[in-house]
C-alpha cells in the first residue's frame, strides 16, 4: 500500500502582498519530504491556484532542473524542492503587480480541485494490479471564498466523496465555509491556522499521517459547519432561496434569467395569471 497527496497552495498575489509566502512554501516542503520519508512507495503532487488560472508546480516536465547531494541530503529531495521553488517564483513573478488598496477576489478553487480529482484518477489508472494506492488532497488557503464558485465547488466535493478522496484544509486567513464543507462531506481535517510561523507544526502533527490514524490522535475538533447553500449573487448562506431547475445555481432573489446556464423563467407571470383565476372562480362562486 502507498498514499498520494496532493496539495493545493493558494498564489493570489493580492493576499500575498500583505504575508510571506517564502514561509508557507518552505513548510510545504518539509510535509512533502516526510510524506515520501514514510513510504517509498508514496507520490506526492503539488498545484498553485490563483485568480486566473491554476498551475502545475510538481512534477513537471522540465528536466533542466538537477539535484545534488548535499550533506547526506537525498538527490531527489533537493531536485523536487529546487522546481518546486522556481515554479513558484515563475508563477508568482507572472502574476501583474497587485493595486494598493486594490480587493482581493476568490482564487480558482475549484478549478483547483478538479485538477486535483483528475489527476488522482489517472494516478489510480496507472497503478499496477495488486497494489492499493491511497489518495487524499491538502488544499492552503489564504484569500477569501469566491462567491461565483459554489457549484463548481460543491461538484467537486461530491466527486471526491464518491471516489473516496478525502479533502484536508488548511487556511490562513478568514474562515472558509466551502473547506469547511469539504472536508466534513469528504472525512477530511479542518483547521485554521492564524499563525503562520507555526504552520510547519501543524502540517506535521495533524496532516502528515493519514486518515485512519488520525481517529487515534487528539488533533484539534472540528467546527460546527454551516451546510446551508450560498447564493451565486452575493455569496451569502441561506435558509430559503431560489433555485434554477437546470443548473442548481441557488440565489437569494427571483432571477428571470440564470447567471449560469442562461435559462429563462416566468415564475412572476405564472403567480399573477394563478392570482387572476382565483380571483375569477371566487366571483363565479359568488355570484352563483
């Protein structure tokens, strides 16, 4: 048996102006490198989420990058941190120059996700027969929860809870109703870490071992999670709301056409034509 893990780290340039993220990165590091020290057997996959786009960090096909061995150091240790580090430069160097006082929007998390999910199923294709491999995602989180990727993200939620991926959150800033979502629909970890220097701490005490063994473990209790829908206009948790009947898109006030799926609707029309015939059928009553 082996484990892949797969990590999302959130790039948004916007965030990161205000942080460190040599910081987080380097504690990604030290969870890869002891991910792969349990097991030589595990695999480990890393992809950086922004708000325009989602980018392969480890592996990836650039061969330029070699590692060396230094101070009983293992080759491919240094060679994954190395591209992991300049990947993440390149991306976060691509990125414009954040605005001051400029807002931050959601990153691509759930297109981040679902990168994720394809990736561990063609992982899981490739494995050999009589060999069990395991799969579960960390994603880190930082900016806030994009209001326009409920559905994107529930869809993704429900694919690894068919497929048996669990989802584990870390987030560093304001607090995620869609992570903490994620991981209790999927039997994953949620935790947020407000201070960052002790962030490789956590990573190594509740993330590095696996599912099963945490039940075993006295790692931080969950939060109460909120599982009401958000609405795809502003982003908002509620009780009672409308829903288009193509797309499942929630919203908080009658649209006559979905954001989503562009459907058109009629409910207004259709309420005051039934407001009219009972009117009628009361006078016809009346009369008779």
């Amino acid at each position: 048996e082996s484990e892949l893990l797969v990590v999302l780290v959130d790039l948004h340039p916007v965030w990161w102006a205000d942080h460190k993220l040599s910081e987080v990165v380097q504690s990604v590091l030290v969870l890869l490198n002891s991910h792969l020290l349990n097991n030589p057997l595990n695999q480990v996959a890393v992809y950086g989420y922004l708000n325009t786009g989602v980018h392969m960090l480890h592996p990836t096909t650039d061969s330029t990058v070699v590692g060396e061995c230094k101070s009983g150091k293992f080759e491919g240790f240094d060679q994954m941190n190395t591209q992991l580090v300049l990947n993440v430069r390149d991306v976060v160097l691509g990125c414009d120059e954040p605005e001051p006082h400029q807002a931050i929007d959601g990153s691509l998390l759930g297109a981040a996700l679902l990168r994720a999910l394809c990736y561990c199923n063609v992982t899981n294709k490739a494995v050999k027969s009589g060999h069990t491999l395991h799969t579960r995602i960390l994603v880190i989180k930082g900016s806030p929860d994009g209001r326009g990727q409920y559905m994107t993200i529930m869809n993704a939620i429900f694919a690894a809870q068919k497929n048996k991926i669990a989802i584990d959150s870390v987030v560093l800033g304001e607090e995620s109703t869609y992570l903490e979502q994620a991981s209790e629909i999927t039997g994953g970890t949620y935790l947020r870490v407000s201070d960052h220097s002790a962030l490789t701490q956590y990573l190594l005490s509740v993330f590095l071992m696996s599912i099963e063994f945490r039940k075993t473990f006295n790692i931080p209790p969950p939060n109460k999670v909120d599982f009401r829908a958000a609405c795809q206009c502003h982003g908002t948790m509620l009780d009672t709301g409308f829903v288009c009947s193509v797309c499942m898109t929630v919203y908080c006030s009658f649209r006559a056409i979905c954001q989503s799926c562009n459907a058109h609707f009629k409910l207004r029309t259709a309420v005051k034509k039934v407001k009219k015939t009972a009117g009628k059928r009361k006078l016809e009553n009346g009369k008779s």
